[in-house]
C-alpha cells in the first residue's frame, strides 16, 4: 500500500457524507481488485456525482501528519472531490509495475480540468515517482493557474524530481501566470545565481514595457543577484505601489542588505510597508513570508 493512502483514507472517511463514502469505499475495491485502465478514468470522471466538491480542511493534526509522510505535501488546498480522485488513484493493485506510467497517462488523455488537478496532486505520492517527471513538466507548461498549481505547490514533486532547467522554468512561469511562488516547495533550497540571473532579465523586460515588476519574482534572488540585483530592488523600493515596494523589503532582507532597510524604516509613512521592514529585521524573509502580499493584491 502507497504510504500515504491511509491518512487520505481517514481524512475522507471522517468528512464525507454516507452515501459519498459508499460509492468510494465501492469503487476502491473494484480498482483494488484490478480493472482495465478505461475504468479507472471511468471512476475518476464519475466522482464528481458522488463526492462534494467543498474544501478538505484538515486540521492541524492531520497537516502535520502528512508532513511527516510526505515532506512538502500541505493538503490544506485540497477538496474533498480532488481527495477522492487521489485515493482511486492510490488504490491501483500494482503502482511499481513497470507499466503503471502508461495507466497514468491513459488517465490524463481522458481527463477535464478538474481531474487533471487531481491526477497531477497524485503524483508525488506514487512509487517510483521519478517516472512521471515528463507528465508533471508538461502540467508545468499549462496557462490555466488551476492546473498549473496542483503540479507546482504545495507538494514536494518539482523540488525532488525537476532538474534545474525544468525548476527555473517552473519558477519564472508562476511568476508570468501570477501563481503563488511561494507555496512552491523548497523554493529557498534551489536557489542560484543563473536563476537570478533569469529573475532580473525578466524584471528589465517587464519594465522595457511599461508593465510593473510581480513582487513574488524577489523570492527568486536570494543573495544570488550581486550588485544588479540590489540595484533593481532599491528601484522598486522607490516605486509608489505598497505592494511592490513589500516585496522589495523581503528581496533586499533576502539579499542581507539589512543596513538599506534600518535607514528606510525611519522615513517609511506606509504602515503595511514598515510592518514588513519590521519583521523582515526580525529574520521573517523566509518564502512564506511572502504570503502576506497577497491580501494587498
């Protein structure tokens, strides 16, 4: 058994009404047993008559619990429907067959929008997860933030499986669809200076044409972006949106220029700005910390 199916079985088992978890409990076994493929995306389309489509909510428990399982997995964004989807997925007899990579693929060449998400939230949890990297770069490739986030955040898949060419484009291509960075797991890990090298060619060119810099692109800096990088984000620290001018903090706090950010504190009249410079001295420039400019979007 996939190690983590018995936490997905126990998070649905406690949420979902009596007559979704019949039809759940009814189509795990008829994929246990072995099915043709056809019928597995058959199950996988059929789900959303059966099974809410409302928010999974785990709590804390069971947050830390898949943790612990599978580190970088955070459910907290699953539904229930996309839960459901995994757990049929999870219960094909043999996942480290040799041909399990063609009974995924036969799946997404049947699947909507809806079952794509679920399929790509699946991957990281399959043996021999590896063997999916193509599927999961082509996922990759989508302009449909939905999908493009079940591959990308809140799973560990792209942080152990992409090689660096396929982690920068990741990287660049949620920033240019407006996905959240910083949900991107291990983010912070793989950082480097070609890929802050791309981060602020991408900055000249938005600003060559007249469009603002996305804040969560500082997130792939570090203290990788040299003297270019400061000067790009001192820029933006002179910018008259609040946003931007947050993200730059968190980029220039990144960069280590805390004495920058010390002389900005005293002047700063903006108080969602000097908050950020606050916690930003206090070492809060992680890459969740990140996750507070979205509520100013």
């Amino acid at each position: 058994m996939i190690a983590t199916f018995p936490l997905i079985d126990a998070m649905l088992e406690s949420r979902l009404p009596a007559a979704s978890r019949a039809w759940l409990h009814d189509a795990v076994r008829e994929i246990a047993s072995g099915v043709p493929v056809g019928r597995l995306a058959a199950r996988l389309a059929m789900a959303s008559r059966h099974v809410p489509g409302a928010a999974l909510a785990p709590d804390r428990r069971e947050c830390a619990e898949a943790e612990r399982m599978l580190p970088g997995w955070t459910p907290e964004r699953w539904t229930m429907l996309e839960t459901a989807r995994v757990q049929l997925v999870l219960a094909w007899p043999d996942p480290e067959a040799d041909d399990f990579p063609d009974v995924v693929e036969e799946c997404f060449r049947y699947a909507d929008a809806g079952e794509s998400c679920a399929l790509y939230r699946s991957l990281a949890h399959l043996s021999g997860a590896e063997r999916f990297s193509w599927r999961a770069g082509e996922g990759c490739r989508t302009n449909m933030r939905t999908v493009f986030e079940a591959v990308a955040c809140d799973t560990p898949y792209p942080f152990l499986h992409f090689d660096d060419d396929a982690w920068r484009q990741l990287l660049l291509k949620a920033v240019f669809i407006e996905a959240p960075l910083w949900r991107v797991h291990g983010l912070d890990a793989r950082l480097s200076a070609e890929l802050a090298r791309m981060a602020l060619d991408f900055a000249d060119e938005r600003r060559s044409a007249g469009r603002p810099v996305p804040p969560e692109l500082w997130l792939c800096l570090g203290d990788h972006g040299g003297a270019r990088g400061r000067a790009a984000l001192e820029l933006e620290m002179a910018a008259e949106d609040g946003r931007a001018r947050q993200g730059a903090v968190l980029g220039l706090a990144r960069a280590g220029a805390i004495d920058l950010l010390r002389s900005a504190l005293d002047g700063e009249r903006d108080g969602a700005v000097r908050a950020t410079i606050e916690r930003a001295l206090r070492g809060r420039s992680e890459q969740s910390a990140f996750a507070s400019l979205e509520g100013s979007r």
